[in-house]
C-alpha cells in the first residue's frame, strides 16, 4: 500500500522530511511525524555512568580476539573485518578487532575485495550461524580463488545474539561443511579458545597469516550462557582443589 498509495492519505517519511534521513527513530521524532504533541513519560537521568556494551565474562569470542589482536602485532598493516553477531562487540576496548562491519555474511566478501585491492594481511571474524546464513557464498570464491587471506570461524555452537536458537552447523558438522566448500584441508585449522591456549592460539594464527593463499580457522568453544545452561541441567559437582569453572573451563 504504500507504494501505490492509500486513496485520501498522504505518506509521510524520510522522502518528505517529516523523518530524518538517519539515526535513531526517538519518541519525539515519531510523534512529530504523526503530528502529535510528545510528552516525556518519565525522568531523564543524565548523571548515570556509562557503560557500553560488552562481551559477557567468559565469552569464547573474547580469547580469540586476544589471540587475534596478539597474533597480528607484528604486522600493523593489518586489516580485521567482521560480521553481525555478539562478536561484532570486538570493535569495543579492549579488543579493537573489528575495523569494518557491514551485513550479515559481507565480512568474507568485504576481505576478499580487500585482498584483491593488495591489501595484506586480512582477516575476518564471522560466527557459525552467520556463516551458514550468508557466509558459504563468499567463502566458496574464496577458495576458489584460493584468496590471501584468513577466516575465522567462531563456533559457539548457539545462535548467541537472539536468545540461542539452535545452529544450523557445528563441531563436526561445520568442518563438513567448510570442506565442502573447497577451503584445502591442510589450511583449515581449529583453536580452542581458552586462555591457558592462548600462546598455541597465536601460533596458529601467525601461521596461517604467512601462508599466501586462503586459511581458515574455526574457534570451537560453547557460548558461556549455553554452558551454563547444561551445567545446571546436569548439575556436575566442581573438581576440589582444580580451580576450574565447570561453565567455561577455564
């Protein structure tokens, strides 16, 4: 209806100026489009600290990112694409691992444009169920091509961001999937991402950066929430004297 019209009702937007072109769509805002006073239903508080979002305490992204960001010191030409998903929070202090964000299933393509523009070294993040849902296109001419660069994978083995609906490809599955696609079996490479693996990470890492063709690595690790689901359900008493966190292992 509204691109042909509503016979007797005038459309009203960002295309006549009622809206901004961009930016957040406030309360006020709305209400001044629709022609209606806006009243303040409560209190602004503007003396509250701030604090952005963050990867939760535990998160599997946060040790890959450390070993991404530890693994690319020595090359400062180094470009960090990602993708959309919980990881895109990488962008954030203290990690800075995310120079460009685009949609879901563009950080492939977005370093294979990058490498075809001579860029070196390019890595992108991008999680599991983001690969499945648009990340197996690009990634299926980047092997093809055999393009310089490195993906990684982040399998938390949930869809984390929107409440943890179940994946379409993890653990085995997804290693399936990935040689399925053509990535050549000697560079694709699987990390746990834990801090006690932090120096063999950054090994890995390292490695496949100076390898001049397409690399892959798949960080398998649980989301933090979805293992701590599990604990409770199975209710499994903590090692005496280990240390060890049954939820995240570390």
């Amino acid at each position: 209806m509204a691109l042909l019209g509503v016979p007797g009702k005038a459309i009203r937007g960002k295309l006549t100026g009622a809206l901004p072109p961009d930016g957040e769509l406030t309360p006020e805002l709305v209400a001044t489009a629709l022609g209606q006073p806006y009243t303040q239903s409560a209190a602004v508080v503007d003396d509250l600290t701030n604090r952005p979002p963050a990867l939760c305490r535990g998160c599997p992204h946060a040790d890959t990112f450390k070993a991404i960001i530890d693994a690319t010191a020595a090359f400062p030409e180094a470009i960090l694409f990602s993708d959309i998903g919980c990881y895109t929070l990488g962008v954030l202090p203290p990690y800075k691992a995310v120079h460009s964000c685009v949609d879901m299933g563009a950080s492939i393509a977005m370093a294979h444009g990058a490498t075809q523009a001579g860029a070196y070294p390019v890595l992108c993040t991008i999680g599991d169920s983001t690969f499945t849902h648009s990340g197996m296109t690009p990634l299926i001419g980047a092997a093809r091509a055999n393009a310089d660069m490195t993906v990684f994978v982040l399998d938390n083995a949930i869809v984390a961001m929107t409440g943890g609906q179940e994946t379409l490809a993890a653990g085995d599955a997804l290693l399936n999937l990935i040689r399925g696609l053509g990535v050549p079996l000697d560079h694709l490479h699987v990390i746990e991402p834990l801090a006690k693996n932090h120096q063999q990470n950054v090994d890995v890492i390292q490695s496949a950066i100076r390898h001049r063709g397409l690399s892959v690595i798949v960080a398998q690790r649980e989301c933090i929430h979805n293992r701590r689901k599990a604990v409770k359900q199975e209710k499994p008493a903590q090692s005496a004297g280990t240390g060890t966190c049954t939820a995240c292992g570390q």
